[in-house]
C-alpha cells in the first residue's frame, strides 16, 4: 500500500480555506500563519497535479475538480475524527458522555425511566440531551453533534429503526368556534381559523421542510418554540393544533381540549426511529442505551392502533 502524499492537515487546511471564504480566515482560525495555509493548499496542487482554484475577477473560487477535492476531503477528516473517538471509547471502556437529539413529540414516560435505568448500570457516563424539532435532529446527526438521535425522518447517508409509532389528534378547547359549529370539519372550516405550530429546530434553513406534515395554509399562525406552548395556548382557546396524544392525554382527560370532528384525517400515525451517527463505532455504552430504549418503548407503549378513537389506545 503507497503512502498517502497528501497529509490530513493539509486537507484540513485545504477545507478551512473554503469554509472560511479566504486564506486569512482559514489561518485565524486554525491559529496557523497564512503563509502556512498557502503553502499546504500549494502542495496539494503541486503533488496531485490539479488547480483547485481559479480567478474569477477578484475572487478565487473552487474549479470543479477542487469541488471533488473538498468532498471527498471532508469524508476523509470526518472518518479520521470517527476513528479517534472510537479508539478513546475503546480504550476508556464505557463512555464519559452520550449526546442524544430527540424529537420533542417522544414520550418523557419513556425516555426519562430509560435514562433512569441506563445510569443506574452506568451512573457516571453524562448524558447530553438535545431536545429538537423536525430538522434540528436531522441537522444534529448531520453536524456530528450527537451519537444517537430518535426522529420521524432519517436523512440521508443514515440508517435507522423503527422505535416507535404516536398518534396525531387534531384539537381544540370545547368552546373554540370549530367545536361550536356542531359538525363534521372540513379543511377549508380550519384555515378559517388560527393553527398554532411548533418551530423547526434547525439553524439551516436547507434542513427546514416549507411546513411539517400537520401544517396547512391557515389564515391566521401562531408559530412558538415549545410544544408545552402551543399545547396551553390551545387550552386557553386560542387556536387549534394537531398534537401527539401522549402529550395531551391529562388536558383530554381533564376537558381542557376536545378532538376536532374531521370529515378525514382525524387521527394520524407517525413512525420514530432510532438512528445512530455511526453504528460501526458505537462504544459499549451508547449500544446499552439503544437496547434500554427499544425495550422501554416496546413495554411501554404498544403501537397503536388508528381505528380506534381518542382515548381508548392500550396503556393510556
């Protein structure tokens, strides 16, 4: 096997630069000279024999084989990264910390007694919880903020499980004028009214769909950043919102919130998965945590069946 002749911190330099936006930047922020950062960007060039810039009036910008280059580079120092991680767990036996994103719609009656039961085998591994909307955990699993992740979608270059499926209701306070009109609903009788949402945690705008799936063109939005928001503001009368009915089962039970009579559509189920960052290096601890959670979800909420009504799934 020949010996690589481009070093990984020429690479790295090579990256900066474009992340960055220019040569100065790059050598800030690598705490190295410019000079420095030139000359590992001229190695490369001179030892592959390509240009990965070129001139464009006064800016350089990537040629098509240095868009290649950046790529690939990328997955090259990502891979490297993975591989010292996964020989600091291997060598310190379980984890010192976990990271875990997890979609704000998962049940704390299953994710709490799992990292209950995870830190009594484990009491001194931290956990590091995010807890995100739609594409925040997307984009966690995709910056590398996080070992493991449980969301309703898998991006892709990942892989994932089924863990669990939730229940969608649509609903609103008793005395909202939807309940009033004492009928089946149709969508146009919701857009005459106000839809509370809940934000898309992610900072990219790439990663943020147009709306979620119980999203409609409502003429009136209240749009908030917590999902314990959203639910009090539809308590209180002031709009309508699609909810899980995990979240809202005291509120259903209490009186505080009714189910809206749909014409369709009334009650919707929604698949979560379980996705790791990288299942090869995985450490002993994070696979722990994977067993402990499937296993709570299984025991603890079976799947539920959308033909029966509100209130009536097993284990509510």
């Amino acid at each position: 096997m020949s010996a690589p002749r481009i070093t990984l911190e020429q690479w790295r330099a090579l990256l900066q630069v474009v992340e960055s936006g220019g040569y100065a930047q790059a050598a800030e922020a690598l705490h190295k000279s410019q000079s420095a950062i030139t000359y590992a960007v001229q190695q490369i060039e001179a030892r592959l024999g390509i240009k990965a810039f070129e001139v464009q009036g006064r800016k350089a910008v990537l040629t098509a084989t240095g868009q290649l280059l950046v790529r690939r580079a990328k997955a090259l120092i990502d891979e490297a990264a993975s591989l010292e991680r996964a020989a600091g767990v291997l060598s310190a036996g379980w984890e010192a910390e976990l990271r875990l994103a997890v979609e704000i719609i998962f049940p704390n009656r299953v994710l709490l007694p799992a990292l209950a039961a995870f830190g009594e085998i484990s009491p001194h591994t931290r956990i590091e919880l995010i807890e995100s909307v739609i594409g925040g955990t997307s984009e966690a699993l995709l910056t590398g903020k996080v070992d493991l992740a449980i969301a309703p979608v898998i991006p892709p270059g990942f892989l994932g499980d089924p863990l669990m499926s939730l229940r969608f209701l649509p609903v609103a306070h008793p005395d909202h004028p939807l309940h009033r009109l004492g009928r089946t609903l149709t969508r146009e009788d919701l857009r005459a009214h106000r839809h509370l949402v809940v934000r898309d945690s992610a900072l990219s705008r790439d990663l943020r769909p147009g709306s979620n799936q119980y999203s409609l063109d409502a003429k009136q939005r209240w749009v908030v950043s917590h999902m314990s928001t959203s639910i009090q503001a539809a308590t209180m009368g002031h709009g309508f919102a699609w909810f899980p009915e995990e979240k809202i089962v005291d509120e259903l039970v209490a009186g505080r919130l009714k189910v809206l009579p749909l014409r369709e559509g009334t009650v919707r189920v929604l698949t979560l998965y379980l996705i790791f960052a990288d299942r090869d290096y995985a450490g002993p601890g994070l696979l722990k945590l994977a067993e402990i959670l499937r296993e709570t979800a299984t025991s603890t909420c079976p799947t539920p069946d959308p033909a029966l009504p509100p209130m009536v799934v097993p284990g509510l």
